[in-house]
C-alpha cells in the first residue's frame, strides 16, 4: 500500500542506532549469503532448515534438521523461532521490511536504548511465529522474514509518535506527508482485514498480527522511565 521514505524524528537519548543498522546488515547478508547463490550453489540450499514449518517443529520440537543437503551444518529446530527472521522471499520483500526498519526502528531502539531493543525486536519476532503456529499447527509451508518482528517495531511507534509525519511512496509511485498515525494505522487495518478476507496462503498474516501485539504490549515496559506514550511531537517531515 505505501513504502516508507523518511521521517524527521531526532533521536534523544543515543548518538546513533547501532543496533537498527547491524540488524538490517545481518538481514542483507543472510539473504547474500543463503539464497542467492553466491556462495553456496543452489542445488545445495535447504532453507527451511532456517524457517520455522509449524507442523515439523511440533513434531521434532528437539531435534536438527539439515541446512546443507550434505548435512553440513545442524541447526535446532526450536532456533528457528529466531534464525526464520533473517530470512527472505525475495529483493522485494527484504527491501519493504528494512525500509519499515530503518524509518521506525532508530526511534524505538532510541526510546529504548540498544540492549533493549535487540530483546524487544527478538521477542517480537518470536512472538510473531509462535501466534502462527497456534493458528496454523498443521501448516508445512515454510515461515520467513522479519515481517513480525518489524510489526512489533511499527505498534511500538505508533504508540510513541503517531503525530510525528512521515514521507511515504503511495501505492510505490506518488510520494506523500502523512501523520504516522495515518500511514501506519491504515498498514494495521490492512493486516486485519486480510486475516478475513485474503486467499493467499503464502503471507503469515497471523505472524503480523502476533508482531503487531507483541510491539504494543512491550514497548508498555521497555521504554525509557521518562519516554511518554503518544507524544504529540509532529516533527518535520
């Protein structure tokens, strides 16, 4: 519906978000170094080693499963509750979840602090692919990105600075200023509304809404003592 391009938010408390930029580095050379082929020829590529399935990690909660088709390397099937985060289905979709990312996500690692944050967005990560697989418990289609985890960031900003306006690509071409309440709130109502009326099964749209409610509840107790909930700061956009 709309990509986000810039928002005039300074930040307060750190110098610079250390912790946004080394987790969109870490997304972008997981999509390098695993699914282009650069590295590791395709025919050797198991990622859904690195996804979360619902119905494998329910029945193997304990046990590995192979990354390599050579069996080279091992990974928990319960670590990929986090590993399936830096994972991607393609450019466009690393591309539209870092974006998210490096727009909101310096704000909220501001409101609290770096540590913090790196806990916060794991959490909501985790929170997000744990809500799909309780809704989907039989589903053996593989569950990738950072999509939850970055709902987790964009609740978590609306409920700081949904005043605050944002640069934003409509419909990937028409650029607008808009409150974040706005561009923010109508990606929400989106997210819902698919839950009920989408047919593409390949979008976790569950593992949106866990994010979403993950960010919302924790940024409650995570932020700052001092940082106020719906800052009526507008900045300038």
């Amino acid at each position: 519906m709309f990509v986000p391009l810039h928002d005039t938010n300074p930040l307060k408390k750190i110098n610079y978000p250390y912790v946004t930029v080394a987790l969109i580095a870490l997304n972008v050379a997981a999509y390098a170094i695993l699914q282009t082929g650069w590295f590791i020829p395709r025919e050797d590529e198991d990622l859904t080693a690195f996804a979360v399935v619902p119905a494998q990690l329910l029945a193997n909660a304990g046990g590995d499963t192979a990354f390599l088709a050579s069996g080279a390397m091992l990974v928990p099937e319960r670590l990929t509750l986090v590993s399936y985060m830096f994972l991607h289905g393609g450019w466009i979709h690393l591309i539209g979840n870092m974006l998210f990312l490096w727009v909101f996500g310096d704000n909220i690692e501001d409101a609290m602090g770096h540590v913090r944050f790196v806990m916060f967005y794991l959490m909501c990560g985790i929170f997000a692919a744990l809500s799909h697989i309780y809704m989907l418990p039989r589903s053996d289609l593989p569950l990738i990105g950072a999509s939850g985890a970055v709902a987790g960031v964009i609740s978590a900003y609306l409920i700081l600075h949904p005043r605050v306006k944002v640069w934003v690509l409509a419909l990937w071409r028409i650029p607008i200023r808009v409150t974040a309440a706005w561009a923010l709130g109508i990606w929400i109502l989106a997210q819902v509304a698919n839950l009920f009326f989408a047919s593409e099964e390949a979008v976790a749209w569950w593992a949106h809404l866990g994010g979403l409610v993950a960010g919302g509840f924790l940024i409650l107790f995570m932020r700052r003592r001092g940082v106020v909930l719906f800052d009526r700061t507008r900045g300038g956009a």
